[in-house]
C-alpha cells in the first residue's frame, strides 16, 4: 500500500461498510500518504465513515480507541481497525 491507503480502503468501501472485515492491519505512515497526495486526516475520515475505529497494535491498554491527534503525532504506526458496533 505504501500510502495508497485510503485509495485501497475506497475500493473495498462495499465490503467495509457492511462490517464483512472483522479486523484490517494497516500501517498509517504520513510521510507515505502525503507523497501519495493524501494524508492522516483523510484515511482516518475514511474509516471513521465506513464504521471503523482503531488500535495500536503496540498499545498494551486493552481496548484504547485511537484518537485522530494520536494516529498524527505517532509518526508510522500499525494499527487495526475494527467495526465500531
């Protein structure tokens, strides 16, 4: 993916928003999603939309919902995304 996250997130956008995919691993890279011309912001908004949240998958806090400033300020980090219901 290499920054093209949100562009792959877009094409699976009917499985997403149905909850098909019970858990996606995804590194947010913002150096990567600004040289592909997006950014933090719009990947996050794009989750947010389809009824995702997020988790580092470092965090040893059990069930610590990622804010939008943490997934900024962290630099490159994986995460997993879940539905959010």
């Amino acid at each position: 993916m290499e920054g093209y996250e949100v562009d792959d997130l877009s094409a699976a956008r009917e499985l997403l928003q149905r909850n098909a995919v019970k858990k996606i691993l995804i590194e947010v890279c913002p150096e990567n999603l600004a040289r592909a011309g997006s950014s933090v912001q719009e990947l996050w908004n794009m989750w947010k939309m389809m009824g995702y949240v997020a988790y580092m998958v470092e965090d040893t806090r059990q069930n610590h919902v990622l804010t939008l400033a943490e997934c900024e300020s962290f630099g490159c980090i994986n995460i997993i995304l879940r539905p959010a219901v």
